[in-house]
C-alpha cells in the first residue's frame, strides 16, 4: 500500500518567528499519526528554523521551490544543494509559479532532475485550467504536463517523486473537483501516463496527491477513493486544528 502523503503548502504566509511557533503547537497534535507522512512547505525564510524545530518529529519539511542550477547569477533563486539537510521535499511545477513567475515544463523538468540529483524529492504538480477542463482537454494537457516533468528520469529515481494534481480552477477559490472527478483524472490519466511511461510497478507504487480547496470537512470523500494518496493543502494547512483534522482523516480513510 501507498503511504499517504499530507504536505501543507504555506505559500507567502507565516514569517519565521511564526512558522516555527506553529510547528511546535502543530508537531505533538500529529505525533499520533505515524501511517501518514506528514510535511509542512514554509517559505525559504522559515524554512531552517522550522527545519531544527522538526527534528525528531516525523514531521517532514519541504521548500516551496528552487532552481535547477547548482550556482550562479540567479537573483531571488535557492539551489537545490543549498537545500540539502535541510528538506527533504521540493513543490515544483505549481500553477502559481507557472502563471506568476513563468515556469514551462521544461523549467520543472530540469528542476526535477536537479532535486534527484541532490537526493530530493520533488512534489510535482500538474492541473488545467476551468477553459481546458470545460473543452475537454484535461487528459490531453495534464497527461502532457506529466510526460514533459518526467522526461529522462528513471525508473528507479520514480520512487523519490510525488505527483500533485491541482486543478487551477479550483486553488483558492472554494471550488473543488468532486472526489470521483479527481480519483478519475489521478488514476485514468495521471497513472496510465505513469504506466505508459514506466510499466505497471512504477505506476502502482508513485504517490499522487489531490490539491484545491481541500479542508477536514471533504478531505474523507477524498481520501476514500482509491487512486487519490494524499493531498497538497493550502488555506488549511494554516491551522493547526485543521491541519491535524486533514491527517486524522488521511488515517481514518486509509485504515492506518
């Protein structure tokens, strides 16, 4: 069985001070929760304080982004080395980076590659818009999209990736694919892309989340449905009662 994966993604919230404060009220609520990885993704400000406040929690830090270079004239940009030791996960690829900040699968796709390279591991996220979704073409772009962040990755190196779909209609917006749409796309799509690619173990055994307004109160409809191994959490993440309610649930439905 997939370990379910919870990773809460703070985005431009909570500033050092008060990430690590939240970690250490967070940190004893979801110490019961051991069947269920537990990450929280600060921004790079917190990201060490956090980090030293997690140790020996089981708690998990992740970075919210980085750059596929080891070094160089990158103003604002963190290397993935410099993160070594320090997180043990990367979000890439996520829409708002990809509509704010221009990253195409290429760019992801070279991040990816970098992050293994530096024994990370990427959280890869994928979506369409409600345009595309409403023509049709989700299975046609997010297959596409996780096709380009793959290319020339290994097999073996696939143990190491998390895959996130969030549809962008339904980030921040209190819109959320129903739990059958979702599991549909994660299993017809995003893992018969994984099967196509590398054959029916590597599909089985990668873990894909779903992301978009997802909170306690329709996590379990989630996390029921069989394809769907865990979620990618913004808004509630940001609490530590919700938060711990997501994880609760997470274990609940999947019986661990």
């Amino acid at each position: 069985m997939r370990t379910p994966i919870i990773a809460g993604n703070w985005k431009m919230f909570k500033g050092a001070d008060e990430a690590v404060d939240f970690v250490k009220e967070l940190a004893p609520a979801l110490e019961s929760y051991t069947g269920v990885e537990r990450v929280v993704a600060p921004t790079f400000l917190a990201v060490k304080g956090v980090a030293d406040a997690l140790k020996s929690t089981g708690i998990k830090v992740a970075a919210q982004n980085a750059h596929w270079e080891d070094s160089g004239a990158f103003t604002s940009q963190v290397a993935a080395g410099m993160l070594v030791g320090l997180v043990e996960y990367v979000i890439i690829g996520h829409s708002e980076c990809r509509e704010y900040l221009q990253e195409t699968d290429e760019m992801v796709n070279k991040k990816a590659k970098s992050l293994l390279a530096h024994g990370l591991k990427p959280i890869i996220a994928v979506g369409e818009s409600l345009e595309q979704n409403e023509a049709g073409q989700t299975e046609s772009f997010v297959g596409g999209q996780v096709r380009a962040a793959l290319e020339g990755i290994t097999p073996a190196q696939m143990a190491d990736v998390v895959i996130a779909y969030e549809p962008i209609w339904a980030i921040g917006t209190g819109k959320s694919a129903s739990a059958e749409l979702a599991n549909a796309i994660i299993g017809d799509t995003i893992r018969q892309t994984l099967r196509d690619l590398y054959g029916d173990e590597v599909a089985d055994q990668t873990r894909i989340q779903y992301g978009g307004s997802v909170k306690p109160e329709n996590m379990l409809e989630y996390m029921s449905q069989p394809d769907i191994d865990g979620a990618l959490v913004g808004g509630a993440s940001l609490k530590v009662d919700a938060f711990t309610d997501l994880v609760r649930l997470a274990a609940q439905a999947k019986g661990v």
